[in-house]
C-alpha cells in the first residue's frame, strides 16, 4: 500500500511534504479500519448472531475512518474546515474512502482464510479416511477366526494330520494378513496365493461342497487390489450360499485387465436379503470408496451371483 501511495502521489506531482504528511494517515486509517471491522464481526456477528446491527455499525465504522481520511484530503492541500462539503456529500465519500483502501487487505485476508481452511479440511479428512479404514480392516477378522477355530478343533480328534496341514495353511493365511495389515493396497499376486490357502481352508472344512477355479490368463504384474479383498468375497459365497442335494456351488476367480471378477453359482438354499449386500462386502465396498474412489460392482441373477473389483495400477506401463 505505502509503494503504491508513493506512486501515485508523485505522479499526481505531491510534494515530499504532503506525501510524508498523507501515506502514514491512510494507513494508519486503513489499519484502523480493518480492526474495527474485525472486532464488530466478532461481536455482533460470529457471537450475537446481530447481523443488522453488524451491518450497521460496519457502516459507521468506514465512515468514521473515511472521514479521516477526507480531513487528510482537504487538510493537507491548504483548505480549512469551512471549505469542506455537505454532510452528505461527506458521509457518502467517506463510506468509499475506506471501503475502496479496505477492498484489497480484505481480499489478501479471505485468500488467506480458504486456502487455511482447505488445508485444515483436507487435514481432517485424511484422518477420518484413515479412522474409517482401520475400523473396516478390524471388522474382517474376528467372524473369520472363529469358523477355522472350530474347525481346527473338530480336526484335531478325526484327522490329527489333516490337522496339522490346516494350521500350516491357517498359520500361512494369518501371516499374510498381519504382514498387510497396514496396507491399504497389496499387489493381485500376493491376494492370489493367499487365495489359495483360503481355498484349502474352505474345502478341508466343507468337502465337496464348494468348488473354486482361478483364471490367470491374464498378466497382472503391476496391478494391485485392496488388502483382503477377495477373502472377503469369497467368504460372501460360502456365508450366503447353503449346499442341498449334493450339488456344489462353482466358484470361478476371472483376472482381466482392470478387475478381478468373481462369479458364483447359487445354491438352492441362499441365505440373502433383498436389502442387504453383508456386512462384508458392504464393508469392502466403502474401502474402495475411500482408497481409490471406485465401486465394486455386483450383478445377481437367479442362478449366479457375480462380483466385479476394480483393479489399481499404482505404477504406469512402461
């Protein structure tokens, strides 16, 4: 403001006296303002709520300042007090005095105040996301625990070996979840082996009930899924389908480019509500929302249910 004041005094032909006489009046007046401003927001506006009032005395606080301001104005070029205008004349031009030397500090203060406020909002929802993750990452595992407990147990007095190989494949499985228990993303390989433990797991405990097929035709070197992803699918299958009648239920895991589909024959018994997709895929479904703002897909007919996961390549083709 004081560079800009200095210019435009002396192009204006000010002498050195009236410039040092004028600049620190206009911003000691513009300081004024501007606190006077901020004080009558506080109170009257952010506390009482009095938005007339605020108006109001805004108003009064620009012409208070202005007027000032157009002392300064007829002062300093050698005029005294019975030159000065009309008190309308004086009211109105001190209103613009200060509204028009406030209109950029105010402006510099509000750019200021977003970009702070958009720094504090991203802030806070970053942290909500990460809240919201690790109560979602909690809620795959207890339900998942305490089915292979029992059947441990109900291996350990018919099968002592059979037994032994569940824990290895169980122990493998629980390895791999507290290895990526941190992580939001894990690589599609990584899923698929750990898929196939849950397999054994599955078949050891259900027979012939379930069958499962992998189709990895496709190369998914660089692709990544959400951590557990298919663990929580394909424990929908096994929670929403009851077998009869001895037919299996298929279940087939298809790799394509950008997802991973899985797709399930229905059984004659399927333990499933019109109005809910479960808990867990209900819960895989916001944990794609928020890691990579993508949707799972889910496409139900009378026979076969199908689930699509988005696929994420976190590192570009070459």
């Amino acid at each position: 403001m004081v560079i800009w004041l200095f210019l435009k005094f002396y192009t204006e032909n000010y002498s050195l006296g009236q410039i040092l006489f004028d600049v620190p009046i206009i911003v000691l007046k513009t300081l004024a303002a501007l606190f006077m401003i901020r004080w009558i927001a506080q109170k009257f506006f952010v506390e009482r709520q009095q938005y007339a009032l605020f108006i109001l005395l805004s108003i009064g606080a620009l012409i208070l300042t202005g007027f000032v301001d157009l002392l300064r104005d007829y002062l300093g070029s050698g005029r005294t007090w019975s030159d000065l205008p009309s008190v309308g004349y004086i009211i109105i031009h001190s209103f613009y005095y200060s509204s028009s030397d406030l209109a950029m500090p105010f402006l510099v203060i509000m750019i200021k105040k977003y970009f702070e406020n958009q720094t504090s909002l991203a802030v806070s929802k970053e942290q909500q996301k990460d809240a919201e993750l690790k109560l979602l990452r909690s809620q795959l595992s207890p339900h998942f625990l305490f089915n292979n407990l029992n059947t441990v147990d109900a291996l350990i007095d018919s099968d002592p070996t059979k037994a032994k190989e569940y824990i290895a494949r169980l122990s493998s499985l629980y390895r791999y979840l507290i290895t990526t228990r941190e992580d939001d993303v894990v690589t599609l390989t990584e899923e698929l082996m750990m898929v196939k433990d849950y397999f054994y797991l599955i078949k050891t405990r259900f027979g012939d009930a379930y069958t499962f097929e992998i189709d990895e035709s496709y190369a998914f070197a660089k692709a990544y899924i959400p951590s557990g992803a298919l663990q929580t699918v394909i424990e929908n299958v096994v929670k929403h389908n009851k077998v009869k009648h001895g037919k299996p239920v298929h279940t087939t895991l298809k790799i394509k480019k950008d997802a991973v589909i899985l797709t399930n024959t229905k059984s004659a018994t399927v333990i499933q509500t019109v109005e809910s997709l479960g808990t867990g895929l209900k819960n895989l479904k916001e944990r794609y929302e928020l890691l990579v703002d993508k949707t799972i897909l889910i496409t139900e007919t009378t026979t076969h249910f199908e689930v699509n996961l988005p696929l994420v390549h976190l590192i570009s083709k070459s």
